[in-house]
C-alpha cells in the first residue's frame, strides 16, 4: 500500500453502498450484491460487455465524490487502492456462489 489504510465509518458505509447501488441502476447494470465494509468493499455486477476495470473506476470515483460531498473526507484523502481484485463470472452457479459469499461469508 502506498498510503495508510482507510477506514470507513457507519455513515461513510451507508454513503458508499448507496452511491454503489445508484450508479448501477443509472448506468442499467444488473447489481447482484453489494457489502461495504469498514476497509473494503465487494461489489457482484453484470455490467454487460463492459470490462470490470472501468466498472471499478467508476463506483470509486462516484463513492469518492459523494463522501466529499458530505464533507466526511477531503480532496486530498486517498480513499482506494490502486487496483482491486475482479473475478469474471461466467455461469449462473459462479454468480450465485459469489453473492453468497458477498452477502454471508465476510
């Protein structure tokens, strides 16, 4: 990591999964399953043809801006990692598996 980690607070949480879950609903992605963490975030999406690269960017970038928003973070907070782990889904067992991990296994 190059910088400390962040954690996230019960209000910061509640403003990241709501960012999360608007962002695909505007964007029309089918959002399976969200969990905000205190210091990570897992996200199962089917964002169509779209790589999962630009999909991460952009929660990140729309979560970011909602904290700043509300004043809980500043523009010189470093919120997020550089990269983030994506995993490809292909079959409807894989994307069950996941949700499940994401909303029971953490």
């Amino acid at each position: 990591m190059k910088h400390e980690p962040v954690l996230l607070g019960e209000q910061e949480r509640r403003i990241v999964d709501s960012t999360i879950r608007a962002h695909a609903k505007v964007r029309l992605w089918t959002l399976d399953a969200v969990n905000v963490r205190t210091n990570h975030v897992h996200v199962v999406v089917d964002p169509g043809e779209i790589k999962p690269e630009p999909v991460v960017a952009q929660f990140k970038a729309w979560a970011t801006r909602r904290l700043r928003e509300a004043g809980l973070r500043t523009a010189s907070d470093r919120l997020w990692a550089d990269h983030a782990s994506t995993r490809y889904l292909f079959d409807p067992c894989s994307v069950r598996a996941a949700v499940d991990y994401v909303l029971h296994r953490q």
